[in-house]
DNA sequence: CGTCACATTGATGCCTCTCAAAGCTTGTGG
DNA sequence: CCACAAGCTTTGAGAGGCATCAATGTGACG
C-alpha cells in the first residue's frame, strides 16, 4: 500500500489537457456534499472515500466505495450538482479537475471527448463484469472464475498485491479466499508456485 | 413480461439520430462473437442475452447478463473488434445502432456525444450503487437499503412488476425476499398496502 | 371452474462469516 | 547474527443465513 500511496500521491494525469487540483482531506471531512454546486470529477489518489446518499429517513446509504487509481462523480460533469456526499473514510489524497475547464476542454475537442467515453464505456465493461463475478455463491467458483479472466494465455496470474487484497476484491473474507484456493489446489483446478497462481485445464 | 416486451418490441429510439435496425435472435444463437468486427452497440428490447468470453481452458465466463431495456457492448464503438460473445438465451429482440453511421453522428456533432456520455456515466453510477447493494449479505438489510435509495419522498415504492423480478434484481431467491419484507414488516420498519411498499422511520 | 403464475410459509442442508489460534515471512534494531 | 515485532498465511470450530426443495394459498383470466 505504501509503494502504491507513494507512486500515485505525485502523479495526477492530466485529463484532456486539464491537470488537476490535488487536496488531502482529513479522515471523515467530505469532499463535497449532496447538493453542492459541481465543481469537478475526482481522483482519489490514495486513502479512501466513501460516495453515500441520505435518504429521508434519515439513513446514510453507501453508493459506493472508491479505491485509490478510480475517478468518481463523473456524472456531476453533466448535471448541475452532487447527488450524493463525499466523505474520505481515511485521510486521503485526491485530485480534481475543475468542471469548468475539463467540460470546456472536452466540449471543444471531440477527440478529447471521444476518449473520455471510451474511458467511461469501459469502466462500465469492467464493473460489469466484476458486478456478474459477484453473483457466484461459491467461494471456489468465484475464484476460478476471476482467475479465468485475469490469468494470462499460459493460465498464469500473479496477484500483485497479498492475498488479502485479492479477497477484499472478490468481495470475501480471506479465510475464505484461502479455503477456496486449498480446494481448488485439491481438485487439481489449480497449483501454486512461490506466490503465482496456475490454472490447469480440465478444473470444472 | 407480456406487457413489458409489447412495449418495448416496437420501440427503439433513435441515439444521436441513429435509428436502430431491428433484429429476432432465437434462443441460443449468438448476436456476434469475440473477435467479430465490431458493427455497433446494441438494445435489448425483450429477451435475455448473456456476455461471455471463452477462456485460454476453453471454459465460457459470463460476463454480464444483460436484461431488458440495457444497452450492451458500447465499448465495441471505440475498438475494433468484439471482445466477448452476445448469445441470446432466450428469444430475444434487439435493435442495433451501426457502428459506422453511430460514430460518424457522435463525433461529427459533440452534442450528441456529450449526451452520450452524459448515459455512460450514468449507467456507471447506477451500475455503482447496484453493486453496492450487492455487499449487503442480509437480505432484510439489503431490501431496505434498495427501498432507501428508489422508494420516493413519502417513503413509498410501488414495485413495477411482480415481486419475483424484484427479487431477481436484488440478486436474491424470491422466497428470501418475501421472507425479508416479512421481517421488516414485523420490525415495523415497511408497511404494505395492496402491492405498494411503505417505509416507515425509525427502522434501522 | 380449472389453469397458471405469483405469493407465502415450512424444513433442511450447505456454505460463508466470524472469532480464534498457530505457523511463516520479512524487516528492524540491538 | 539474533531477537522481536508486525503482517500475511493457514487451519479450526461454531453459528447464522440464504438457497433449495416442497407444499399450500391466492388472484386473474379464459
């Protein structure tokens, strides 16, 4: 986490030409508020921040929870304000692109704009995709599955983190995880060596 | 069902002027394949069709199922080819968008794109508190928390279709779902009347 | 009045979460 | 070079909850 904190704080892309506004927000201080005016789409760059919504009883719902590398309220773009609050669950480093500047800047280059719905057609593929992974019950299953899709032509995948990431990811505890792995190993869907994962043919 | 697919069947609205050419795929068959020059997007009008990629093992992994009134392979506008297999699983009805014709109308006026992109992000916010709701393991809590979010100032939601589908959305059996609302109305936390959901404060 | 689909409730089993504890690896400092 | 600490990995035991199978109730429609 330390190396990926480090790497990122620094760096913030510049999005169709707009470079970002970096801030560090203190843990549990909202970035904006439902019902603010928009005044950009988001980074986070390293801490995290949950995306909730009050509804009129009172209760705070999670819309979601963003991950150090993923932007959030890319919608506020194309709406006048925030529909739901910003809060940083962690002291946290994020970046904003000024919606002024980024939807003139995308407004008057097409193929900025162009760009920045392929960027959005595939995060949608991506979360697709994980939102179907989810769906499977089975530890096991899951984990093959998610294995399947990320392993390269070989069958191969090197986690790039520690497992425990991996299972926060597949949306499971890593006890879980870990007995899941173990019962693939003994199925023979699976083997492991110092760290990488290998698939082999024939694991239902 | 019948009501939903007699709406939808005729209707295909037109996307940035792009009128959709109509298409019947019979149960089984495939609207293209991974590796198909991509020929534009798609709207499922009535039906069922999955997503899924073919892995290295030859074993197939559903990518998405998409459900009626979604759109599906947007990214194929900014690739070259298909990166998945479309098969419908039932007879289903979509409505293509060709691709040449589709991109011509988005980048051409960046009007059109810019409310094409306005969807995308959209759908990805959706898609995001969908996904969310997922994380709930308990089906009272998850129920509820889907009721926050869609249910209207009074507190009250009146389930489009049967109950079943409503189950099938939450991603639950529908048997735990009357069983979640039969928890909450004993909380006090949801009152029902003829069909229609009502939230009461109070409920945690 | 019979059929069909949805709604509801019961019983059972499996599976994951949670709490716990012990092995393992790595890095740090003396 | 050793000792210790901290975090990851692994395995165990128990409990709760959802899926599944099953049966019955209910309403719409012909």
């Amino acid at each position: 986490m330390k190396q990926i904190d480090a790497k990122l704080a620094g760096t913030a892309p510049a999005l169709a030409g707009v470079t970002a506004e970096l801030q560090t927000v203190a843990a549990g201080a909202t970035v904006f508020r439902q019902g603010d005016r928009s005044r950009g789409i988001f980074l986070l760059l390293a801490g995290s921040v949950r995306l909730q919504r009050v509804t009129p009883d009172g209760t705070a719902v999670t819309l979601h929870q963003v991950r150090a590398g993923e932007t959030f309220a890319e919608a506020s773009l194309f709406s006048d304000r925030y529909h739901c609050d910003a809060v940083a669950v962690t002291q946290s480093r994020v970046g904003r692109y000024p919606k002024a500047a980024l939807a003139t800047a995308l407004r008057g280059d097409p193929e900025s704009l162009w760009r920045f719905s392929a960027d959005l057609a595939h995060s949608l593929q991506r979360l697709r995709s994980r939102y179907e992974l989810k769906q499977i019950r089975s530890a096991p299953q899951r984990v093959l599955q998610f294995l399947r899709l990320r392993c390269d032509a070989d069958g191969r995948y090197a986690a790039p983190g520690a497992l425990m990431d991996l299972a926060a990811e597949l949306g499971m505890s890593h006890e879980a995880l870990y007995r899941a792995l173990a019962t693939l190993e003994r199925d023979g869907s699976l083997s492991r060596a110092n760290g990488a994962l290998h698939l082999r043919a024939g694991g239902r």
